[in-house]
C-alpha cells in the first residue's frame, strides 16, 4: 500500500501498472520520446552504457551520464529512482530489462533537474507511473530559471509530469521492503526527498550529496547553504553506520564518509559567514579562499570552489 495517497491515486497507479505489464520492451525502447527538459545538449545520454551495481538482492545502483538512478526489482513492479537525460531512455530501458523480467511500476523523482528527470516522458510511455513532491510537479510544469547559469528551462512535458505527488512523506510497501519517502526542506531545491529502503539498508539522497566534489546549490529554486546543512543532519540521523548511500553524483558512499561532507559544508559556511559578518563583499570573501583546506579533494567535479564559495555568501 501507499501510505498518503487518496483512493482514486492508489487506483490509478495499479492500473497503470497493470497495463505496463502488457506493453513490449523492445517497443518501448524504440519509442524513444522527443528530448525532454535540459536534455538537447547532452545527446551522448543515447550512447553511454549505463553501468549496474548489485547492492542487496533486489537493488542496484545505475549510473550514466546524468544523476544517479537505483533500481528495485520484484514480482509487485520495478521501481526506478530518477531517469537521467531523455535520450538515455533507451539505454535505461535495456539496463533494467538484463536485470528484471518484471514489469514497469514507478519511478520517483529525487528532485526537478533535467539530468533527473530528463527521462521522465520516455520512462512514462514505458508503463511507469511518476512520483515526486509536490514542488516537483509545479516546477516542471512551469518555466524555470537557473540562476548561476543565467538560463530559464521551458516547461517540461505534460507527460513527464509527476502523476502522485506528496507534502512531506509517503510509504509505499513493495517488493519485499518498505520505501520511505520524505521531503527535505529546502535545501539543495525546494523539491529534494530521499527514498530509504530500511530493509536493504540503501538510502538514495539526491542531490543533497555530490560525492568527492563541491556541490551545486540552485539558489534560483529554493536552495541554499544552511538548507544543505540541515537536509544532511537529516541524513545522519537515518543512515546507519553500514547503511549504502546513493549520493546524486559521483560513487556510492557510507555515513562516515557524508559525515566528513556534512562537515565541509558546516565549516565553509562558518568561514564565509564571519566574512560576511566582518563586511567582505563576495569577490573579497572568494579571494580569502575559504575552501582551502577542502580544495585538493573537492575541486575535482564541474562546481569549482570559488563558484561554490559565492553561492554559499549569497545563500547565508
């Protein structure tokens, strides 16, 4: 069951799953949808493999170009966390078809940034049924505007819209395990959750962690840096300490290893704040350099630490 949904959803979503079961793979991989939000410049999505990694019996780590995606098989449905740039779709499809001869049943959203959901209208017309926050829905339904890069996102499909949204959590039994689903604040966006499977001890954080690099902030949709402080503090408290975390980007991590990233992130915000407080502007807080000590091991992703040091001042 889906704890949080009304009658009518739970309705819908059983028979959508019910007539995924009758659709055809290999059609669905063919009818590969017209390149969704902010998936135009990363047509190579269509050719990168998508790499699998076993993490309990029924859960598996997917990896391609865009966001981290996991998957969980079982007799009920597969279930798809994020889908990657459209023209992965594909791809994605074939991943999960050498893994599960199960049928399609949903896929959640983590948050609204194409490299998550760019693949939504393809994994739709697949049989999945989408599932996000609320703000998820409202965000690609609407234009959009990324404040760092200066670029406003038309409206997404209407078929890539979430169909099942929620507030704050949302429990669904499936496959053998629980899936808690709960709504960060705002934090990295105004729309993150992260999906636990209790069971199997895997927990998918979305963009709250970037991996081994500094992360991106979309301070043009709700995000900030003391939002990411507190969505990772919920982190700790309901990872354990062998508990698989799925970060949006970068390799699969352990709770001791975003401890050390929840306390990057403390530690540059307490640097910029008294900068700030001591009347830096921002060019002058960036100039004192207040990732030093994290830079050798941070400064490898696309989000350099300068880049990252303004949008913590403009954030505080």
């Amino acid at each position: 069951m889906l704890e949080g949904m009304n009658r009518r959803d739970f309705m819908q979503l059983g028979i959508a799953a019910g007539a995924a079961a009758m659709l055809s793979r290999t059609l669905s991989a063919q009818a590969a949808p017209a390149a969704g939000q902010a998936a135009q410049p990363h047509a190579s999505a269509a050719t990168m493999p998508i790499k699998t990694t076993k993490l309990y019996d029924n859960i598996y780590l997917l990896q391609g170009q865009g966001g981290n995606m996991a998957l969980q098989t079982g007799p009920e449905g597969n279930i798809l966390i994020d889908a990657s740039f459209a023209p992965a779709v594909p791809r994605i499809l074939d991943a999960i078809g050498t893994i599960s001869k199960d049928a399609p049943f949903a896929l959640i959203n983590t948050h609204w940034h194409g490299d998550h959901t760019g693949g939504n209208e393809g994994m739709h017309a697949a049989g999945y049924t989408i599932i996000a926050h609320d703000n998820t829905r409202m965000r690609l339904s609407t234009p959009q505007t990324m404040k760092l890069f200066h670029t406003t996102t038309p409206a997404a499909p209407a078929g890539a819209w979430p169909t099942i949204t929620f507030a704050d959590t949302l429990h669904i039994w499936r496959n053998g395990d629980a899936l808690d689903l709960a709504h960060f604040a705002p934090a990295h966006t105004d729309t993150d959750i992260y999906i636990h499977f209790p069971k199997a001890n895997v927990l998918h954080v979305g963009d709250i962690w970037f991996n081994a690099t500094y992360p991106f902030i979309d301070e043009g949709t709700g995000g900030s840096i003391g939002g990411m402080i507190r969505a990772s503090e919920k982190v700790l408290a309901v990872a354990g300490n062998d508990t698989q975390i799925i970060p949006g980007h970068g390799p699969l991590g352990s709770k001791a290893y975003f401890q050390k990233y929840h306390d990057m992130l403390a530690a540059v915000r307490d640097k910029v704040a008294a900068l700030k407080a001591a009347g830096a502007s921002e060019q002058e807080a960036v100039a004192k350099k207040p990732t030093a000590e994290f830079d050798a091991s941070l400064v490898k992703g696309f989000m350099n630490a300068d880049t990252f040091t303004g949008i913590v001042y403009r954030t505080l």
